[in-house]
C-alpha cells in the first residue's frame, strides 16, 4: 500500500479540484491510501505549503506534486515510488 498526504485548506478551490481528481484516481487504484490534512493545523505546514497548496506528498521519500498537477501526474508518482516509471510522460 502506497500512502500519500495531500496537504490543503478549508475554503481552498483548488483543494478541492486535486480532492476530487484524487477521488477518481483511487477509484480505480485501491493499492493507494491518500490521508488530508488542512495545513492550518500546525504552524511547520503553514510556512511549508501556504502559497504551494494542494500538495501532494510521499513522506517516505520525500517526493512532492505541486498543483497544478493531473492524474497522470500522479500515476507517475506513484510508479516512480513503486520503482515501475519508464521515464515517459
């Protein structure tokens, strides 16, 4: 199982487009577990995301989507942690 953080705000539209493309994605991918988190919980998130928000994160290694970014996006990311990129697009 792969574990992502997506990192976003109350109020935030674009948080809320990545959360619902990221609903479609894991629709059709259930070896992923995506948990939210609203930044303005602590302080570190805040000063790390604010103007990056929504951002997508594999704490694991440490790899990031900034928005804007789509599903294939995150396929690549994911294949990328998994070790199963091919380097294209």
């Amino acid at each position: 199982m792969i574990k992502l953080i997506l990192f976003g705000t109350q109020g935030c539209h674009l948080c809320e487009q990545a959360e619902e493309m990221l609903n479609s994605y894991l629709a059709d991918n259930n070896d992923i577990e995506i948990e939210s988190i609203d930044i303005a919980e602590q302080t570190q998130w805040q000063e790390r995301y604010a103007i990056r928000i929504p951002v997508l994160l594999h704490e694991a290694s440490g790899s990031e989507l900034c928005w804007p970014f789509d599903r294939l996006d995150v396929e690549r990311l994911v294949a990328m942690i998994s070790g199963k990129y091919d380097g294209k697009r």
